[in-house]
C-alpha cells in the first residue's frame, strides 16, 4: 500500500492516518458516463489493490449491518419472551429519571423550602382558627348575642307551646283559623 494514501486496514495500527501529502481532490458531479480517472501517483496495480479493499471493506460493513439486525431481532424475541414491552422500557427509563431527580440538590432545597412553608401554613391556620374561636367566643358573651339569643328561646317556647297544646301547627299570626291546615303530601 502507498505511504501516500490511508491506511484502512482495521487490524493496522495506523488505521485512519493520513500522510501530510494528501491533496483535497475535486468531486465531478457529472462524471457517471465517464471512464474514473487514475489518480496521480498511483499504479494501475495499486489502483487495482485499492479498489479491491474498498469492496471488502463495503463487504464488511454489509455485513456487520447484517448481523446488527439480527442481534436486534433476536434482542426483541428475548424482551417478548421475558413479557417486556416497549412500555415497561419507557417505564424504567421514567423510574430512573425520577430517582435521579429526587437525587438532585435542586430537588431537594425545592422539598425542603416547600415543607417549610407548609409548616408556616399549618401554624398561620392554627393561629387563625384560635383567633376566630376566640372571637365567636367573645361575640357570644356581648350584650347583642345575649339579647339575640333570649329572643329565639321566646320564639322557641311559643312554638313548642303550641305543639305541647295539642296543635301541630304554629298559631296563626292573624289569630283566625282554628283548624289545622290540610296537609296534601303523599307521605
């Protein structure tokens, strides 16, 4: 092989290097009627050489495809006899992505402050009801709900006196109507 090319082969330990006097050469885009030119410099027999390894090593890489399909099909048939799925993948994926999350130091000071705060919460609630107890407690006591409350007992005993009288129904504001009135509900 020339020093002048690159060396591809796989097993070579200069695989891939290329020499300082490689030249960039011109693709002819228009150049499938006519005959490939021989690059300058190099033999018919090395030409011939060249074109050889490139179609083995285009051999190859069919090869190689050929075989990654097959470890893929046989990777599916394994999954489908193990009853995974694409979904149970996705799932494990997700699984291990939320773990890392949790793992993170941003997660963590989002869950500490966020636990903070509702400790606050819960202790501004607890506060607040002790206050509205409080107050309910203070308004029960005034003057006004006193004075509220005497008149709903005297509401309270007029109508359980009429019920304790024998009457079912509330005395009549207007005073007339000694009979009770019909009562139409089906039960």
């Amino acid at each position: 092989m020339d020093s002048t090319g690159q060396d591809i082969n796989l097993n070579s330990p200069h695989k891939g290097l290329l020499s300082d006097s490689m030249v960039d050469v011109p693709v002819d885009s228009g150049g499938a009627a006519r005959a490939p030119a021989t690059p300058e410099g190099l033999t018919e027999s090395e030409e011939e050489e060249l074109r050889a390894e490139l179609a083995k090593v285009e051999e190859e890489i069919g090869t190689l495809r050929q075989v990654l399909a097959a470890k893929e099909r046989h990777c599916g048939e394994l999954k489908r006899k193990l009853g995974l799925s694409a979904l149970d993948g996705l799932r494990q994926n997700l699984a291990r992505g939320w773990q890392d999350v949790q793992g993170s130091s941003a997660y963590r000071k989002t869950q500490e402050t966020l636990s903070q705060a509702g400790q606050k919460t819960s202790a501004a609630l607890s506060t607040m009801g002790s206050a509205i107890s409080r107050k309910l407690g203070d308004m029960r006591n005034s003057a006004a709900f006193k004075s509220f409350e005497d008149r709903v007992g005297t509401v309270k005993s007029k109508v359980a006196g009429g019920r304790e009288n024998g009457s079912d129904h509330l005395p009549s504001p207007t005073g007339s109507g000694d009979k009770p009135p019909v009562d139409h509900t089906p039960f």
